[in-house]
C-alpha cells in the first residue's frame, strides 16, 4: 500500500514548556500586574529574585542571574570572565550562531573545534586548540545531553583556560549527578521559546564564584552593582561600563512558573524515550548518539547516525512520510557555514576580530578543516517528542522506524 499522510496515524502535536503553559503562569502573571511593579528593583522580594533563588537550588550553585535571552547570558557571562579584544575563545564548530556572535560582540576570536559522537565537543580540542591568546572553552550541551566534563574540564584546567557552560538547550540535563551549568567557572541557561522551558525570551547567568557573580550582575546592568543584589553578596569590585539585560518581572513569572514543571517535562520525555530506544536500540545500522550520562539525558530528542548522507535523506522522508516528526528542534549549524561567518562581517570594521587574517575563509574556519564533524552532521535522523506525546505515540514512532529499516534493508529481519 502506497503510504500517505492520511493512511498512518496523525502526526502528534509538538512541543515542551510552551505546550504546558497554563493556569500557574497565568497566575504569577496577574500577580505581577496586580502589584504594578513590573521591574525587579522593588523593597519586596521580586519574582526575579525568586526565580533566581530557585535555579540555584535546583542546578547546585550559589549565585544565578536573570537576564533578558540566552544570548545576552552568553554576552555577560564572557564580559564576567573578561574576555576582550585580542583574546580567543574555543566554541564547538557545531553550535548555535549566539557562541560565534557573543564572541565577536566582545571582540575576541572564536576559535572552531571538532565535534564527536555526542554533538559536543570532542576531547583533544581543547589542547590542540589553545594559545597563548586563548582566555575560555564555551562547552556546549547539546539539545538535553550533558557533555563529556570530566576529560573537558581536565583539559581546560591543564592550559589554564575559563570554562563556560553553554546549557541553553539542556536545562535540568545532569552529568554524574551534577547540573549542566553548575560544573565550569560560568554557565547559562535561556528560556526562548523552543527551549525545554521557556518565557518566551529570557535567559540566566550562573557561578558559585563571587568575583564573576559580581562583575556578571554589573555587566547586565550599565555597571551598577544595586543594594537589592546586597543579600546574596556585597561588592568588591567597582562600576564599569556594562550593558543592559535585565529581566523583567513578566517574564520572570513565566519563567519561574515553568521553572517548577521542568522535572514533569524531563520525565515524561525520559519515559517516552527509553520506551523506543528498546524497541529499536539492536538494529543495525543505527548507531546512537553517544550520551556520556544516560541518566543524565533529558531524554526529548532520539539521534541515530545512519551509514551515509543518502540512507539517513531516505530515512527521514519515509518517516515523514508515516507522520513521525523527524526535523531537528533546535537551528544548531556548522559555524563555517553560515553568512556571518562566511564574510566575517561586524557591525563595523573597527570591531573585528577577523581583520588579522589576509585571506577568508582562513584555515580553522573552512569545511576541509573539520572532517570530523563533517562526517558526522549529514549522516544522522533526530527523533523530538514532546510533552503531548503519548505511549501510542511512541509505539508508532518505533513501529515506523522498524519498518523503515527493513525497507532500506538495515534491518535483520
């Protein structure tokens, strides 16, 4: 039989934080209209303090700061660490287009690394990579995955550089029971809309160190270090030139209502996902993306790498086809793919980092120079559930992968 959309089960419906928002945002909403306190500079306890106090809690680490996207969390969190004109800072070549751009914004390189099998950074990167200009490693965990921190870590201390958590895509994804983010000497999070939870936009900053906890809060707000941030620390440090990146209380209501459902989403996806994964996980030709802490998954995104760039196109057209969802979540790219990095522009000249090399794409930031990655960004199907789906869901997702195997003659059967 011919298979069409209208002959398979409809497509379920996708979706995380956003498909869960209801009567608990509704209500730190009104209570923040209520109150007409819309900034978080109050004599009360604000829903940003809150919101704040939460994520340290839940993430292990002393200090957390809310900003207005990822992005901007990105921005203050490498201003936090000092990195400046003339430095370099290691990103995974695979990555979304904030880790190049919040690293030029500062006016430091962004220096292209290898991915491996996890789709983060592969170990030996780092070391390869480093020199004497080099001030961070951004380590990014991928789409609810913890990245490999021990070996990370290991070899970032070993050349003396920051590490930067970018946990954008995977808050309340864990590595050895430890919180993304809560490991390096920095991380973020952010709560745009596509994200795990979400307010819409939004993001925040987190550290257990107090120096970058401060100078964090100055850069995200025009260098003031205001009495209301006095409870969690008192300043050492004094005013600079900052930005401004404050978040505001109706977002921090959303975000802090969505906050308290991040365990419901981690484990409905978990659930959902280990009950595909054991149907499919023996069919050859099918390797899994390596989860350094299957524990540790957030478990709403299935990868499996196919044997060449044609067999995974015609796996993912059949399973479009049987109405599986089977188009990535996430706009993560090859850094040296995109525009921005292709004509190396900045907002002015005067600002680029790139001005030193003579010839573009310069060695580092060319197809050629990442076979590694390469090899492995055409090859692979990505499988998003989401908080809607259901147990039938699930089983028509394995059933459809099954079948698709045994037509593209992977299977064993």
């Amino acid at each position: 039989m011919l298979i069409t959309p209208q002959t398979v089960r409809p497509r379920p419906k996708l979706g995380l934080g956003a498909a869960l928002i209801g009567e608990e945002e509704e209500a730190l909403l009104l209570q923040a209209v209520r109150s007409k306190r819309l900034n978080r500079y109050q004599e009360e306890e604000t829903l940003c303090a809150a919101l704040e106090r939460e994520v340290c809690e839940r993430m292990g680490v002393k200090y957390a700061l809310a900003v207005t996207s990822g992005t901007a969390a990105l921005e203050v969190a490498l201003a936090a660490l000092g990195v400046g004109p003339g430095d370099e800072v290691i990103i995974p070549a695979w990555s979304w287009v904030s880790c190049f751009t919040a690293v030029v914004r500062l006016g430091a390189l962004p220096v292209l690394a290898e991915m491996d099998e996890s789709f983060s950074l592969a170990s030996g990167e780092i070391r390869r990579l480093a020199n004497e200009r080099t001030k961070a490693v951004m380590i990014m965990h991928y789409q609810g995955v913890a990245a490999e921190m021990e070996p990370l870590l290991a070899e970032a201390r070993e050349v003396g550089l920051a590490v930067l958590e970018d946990g954008a895509q995977s808050p309340g994804a864990r590595y050895h029971g430890k919180a993304v983010g809560s490991m390096g000497d920095i991380g973020i999070y952010s709560f745009q809309i596509q994200k795990s939870i979400t307010s819409g936009e939004g993001g925040m900053v987190v550290t257990s160190d107090p120096a970058l906890y401060e100078r964090a809060v100055r850069m995200h707000d025009l260098g003031f270090y205001r009495p209301h941030f006095n409870p969690n620390l008192e300043p050492r440090g004094s005013a600079f030139c900052g930005g401004q990146y404050r978040m505001s209380e109706l977002t921090a209501a959303v975000a802090l209502a969505q906050l308290r459902k991040l365990e419901t989403i981690r484990s409905h996806c978990r659930r959902l996902s280990a009950r595909i994964d054991s149907r499919i996980a023996e069919l050859p030709g099918l390797t899994p993306r390596r989860i350094p802490d299957p524990e540790g998954d957030s478990g709403f995104e299935i990868y499996r790498f196919l044997p060449d760039r044609e067999t995974a196109m015609a796996f993912r057209e059949r399973l479009d086809a049987r109405n599986v969802n089977c188009a990535r979540m996430t706009g993560t790219y090859c850094q040296y793919a995109r525009d921005y990095c292709k004509n190396r522009a900045v907002y002015t000249p005067a600002a680029s980092p790139f001005a030193r090399f003579e010839t573009w794409p310069a060695q580092g930031y060319r197809p050629v120079d990442f076979p590694r990655t390469e090899s492995l960004i055409g090859r692979f199907i990505s499988l998003p559930l989401g908080v809607l789906y259901t147990d039938e869901d699930a089983d028509h997702i394995a059933e459809a992968i099954l079948e698709t195997a045994q037509e593209l003659g992977l299977s064993n059967s």
